[in-house]
C-alpha cells in the first residue's frame, strides 16, 4: 500500500533550498516554503524573477540543480509520475488548440489521463459551470475571448481531479473587470474542490485579495513570505491626513497619544503616522471639535504590497512594466499567427 501521500496529507506543497542553474545562472536560489492543503499561496515577483521555473520544477518538466520538493507528499526526484496524476497547471502562455470547441479541448485532456467516458462527461460539465463557461462549450476556441480563453485552462486544469493546482500568472495582460471575474472564480474553485493553490504573479492586487500567503521573489530568491495584512503592517503604520483649521495646535493636542508614532505638517495638512488607522478616524474628529478646529478633510492611506515590495527588494514592480508590456503585445502577435 502507498502511504506516502497521506503521511503529508496537510502540507500540499513543501520545497526545501531549491535551487537551479542555468550554465552558473541561478534562476532560483536556495528557495524553501510550503504550501497547505486548501491553501491559495501567491508568488509575487517581476519578470526573471525565477517564479516560471519553480513550478517547472515543482511540475517535474525540469530538474532542480540542488535542493528536495515534495508535491502532494510525492517527491519530485522519484515520483514524476505521482506528482503529474495530482496536480493541474495553467501555463503562462495559452495552449488551447483554437480549432477546436471548449468542450473538445477539455475532452482531449480527458482523454490523455486516461478518464473513461462516463465520468469524463460528468467532469467536463462540472468544471465548464465552474468557470461559467457551459453555454459556451460548442464554441470554437478562436472565438472566445481573452478571459474566456483563461477560465477554459483554468477547467482544464481541473478535469483530473487534481490536488494541486499551479497557475502560472492566470490574469496576465487581462483588463480589470476580466481579472477580477477570474479571481471570483478562483476563489468559488479554491471552496469547492479544497484544492491547494500555487499561483505566480506580478500583480499586487492579485497576490493581496485572492492569497492566504503570499512570498516575495526576486532575482530567484524569495525574501519574505507571510500574509498579505501581515506583510503590510510590518512595512509601516497607517497614514491619517487631516485638514484642520489649525494643524500645528492639532499636533500639540496630539503629543502625548502612543498611537501616533510620527507627525508632520506640510501642505497645509497634518500627516500623521498610526496603529488601526480607521479607528482613530473619529475620535480625531471629535478631538478637533472639542478644541474647536474645524476639520475639512481626514483621509486613510494603508500601506499596500507595493510598499512591502519596495521594502524589501528597494524597487518597484512597476520598473518592470516596460518589459511587461513587451512580452504582453508578443504573446498577442504569436496568438494572432496562429
Ligand atoms: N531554459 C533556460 N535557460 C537559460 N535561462 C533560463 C531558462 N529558463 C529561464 N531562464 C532564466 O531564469 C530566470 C527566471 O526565469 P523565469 O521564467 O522563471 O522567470 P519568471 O519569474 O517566470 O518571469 P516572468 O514574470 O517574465 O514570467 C530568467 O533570468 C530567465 O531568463
Ligand atoms: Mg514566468
């Protein structure tokens, strides 16, 4: 009997100094974390930052130069084939066959593992209402669109019944509304099938709403991992900015609260540095009325991922965004052609 998958039943993932070289190039640097069961753990990096290349190792379509992973219990050395029967893969770049209907893409992939018809046939449905794509299942692939394209390999990736799931940037280059509906149904996914999922990307947004943790790479090695809240509350305090009639009283007032860690005056307004930002909200209001200042406007900045990122790798994400976009109208041109 094969107790190996159950002696790890919590721990969907577990990656212990991963490294890889290309030629002395290390793509990955002595990466370890671990990813539970039911868990959406989010890679968030730039571009070359080594996130395509782990789930190539974690997928068993790439060997690692040093270092042990284990997916689904199953080591990645010895059990390939064990690791590719438990988890799906949303590659970064499409590979549907456009020729072909969303239900007949799904039905290939099927067929590959193996599925027998009857419950190839019932997977197939479950996954196209998943992705909400069931109306659209006699379709042909060329006519979807961009989002539909994505929620189709999201299905497919799901056919076999997979435990682990990676999606490797699963909203690149999509427009907003689009993103946001494929995170919902990542989210409605993630419930339904407590699948534990690995995704990359390079979206702040993305790694802060839809993962439970998130890791932070760049130039293959991870820096911090922890929760998105967690890692925000560790970058800074909230930033309260007020309009008040008198803003140098207001910071006298001010002076003796161990809740305000830093204050300034500039631009006219009083910024002030703070623990649990909404909650002192009105009690600054009430304060100024109490000493008889008028307040025209208080404002809350929480800190966001992209302050994190900028904490811990000294740049910002967006530096990238040229290259991004490069890559993005490439992947469009090479869709087009085909
Ligand atoms: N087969 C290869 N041979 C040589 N270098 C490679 C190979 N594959 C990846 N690399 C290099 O490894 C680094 C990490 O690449 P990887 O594709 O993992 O980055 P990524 O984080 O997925 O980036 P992106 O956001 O652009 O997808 C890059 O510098 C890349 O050029
Ligand atoms: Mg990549």
């Amino acid at each position: 009997m094969d107790n190996s998958a159950d002696s790890n039943k919590k721990q969907a993932i577990r990656v212990s100094n991963l490294t890889k070289e290309f030629n002395g190039f290390k793509a990955i640097d002595n990466i370890s974390f671990s990813v539970e069961e039911g868990e959406i753990f989010g890679m968030l990096g730039p571009n070359g930052a080594g996130k395509t290349t782990t789930i190539r190792i974690l997928s068993t379509t790439l060997k690692a130069t040093k270092g042990e992973a284990f997916v689904w219990g199953y080591d990645i050395s010895k059990q390939p084939d064990k690791i590719r029967r438990s988890i799906g893969i949303v590659f970064q770049d499409q590979t549907l066959d456009d020729r072909l209907t969303g239900m007949e893409n799904l039905d290939f992939h099927a067929r590959l593992y193996g599925m027998k018809r009857n419950l190839r046939e019932k997977r197939i449905k479950e996954v196209l209402h998943l992705v909400d794509l069931w109306d659209k299942r006699n379709t042909l692939v060329k006519y979807y669109s961009g989002g539909m394209c994505r929620r189709l390999e999201i299905a497919r990736g799901l056919m076999h019944y997979p435990r682990v799931l990676f999606l490797d940037e699963p909203t690149l280059g999509l427009d907003a509304q689009t993103r946001h509906n494929i995170w919902e149904h990542i989210r409605v996914l993630n419930k339904r099938e407590k699948i534990a999922i690995l995704l990359t990307t390079h979206y702040m947004d993305e790694a802060d709403t839809l993962c439970n943790r998130v890791g932070i790479i760049d130039k293959g090695k991870i820096l911090i991992i922890d929760e998105p809240e967690k890692l925000k509350n560790m970058v800074g305090k909230d930033l309260i900015s007020i309009k008040v009639s008198s803003p140098e009283k207001m910071m006298q007032i001010l002076s003796n609260f161990e809740w305000v860690s830093n204050k300034r005056v500039y631009d006219g307004l009083l910024h002030l540095e703070v623990t649990e930002g909404e909650k002192r909200i009105p009690f600054l209001i009430n304060l100024a009325q109490r000493y008889s200042l008028s307040v025209d406007l208080v404002s809350l900045r929480r800190p966001t991922l992209e302050d994190v990122f900028l904490h811990f790798t000294g740049k910002r994400i967006r530096e990238e965004e040229g290259t991004l976009r490069e890559r993005i109208s490439a992947r469009i041109r090479s869709r087009r052609r085909r």
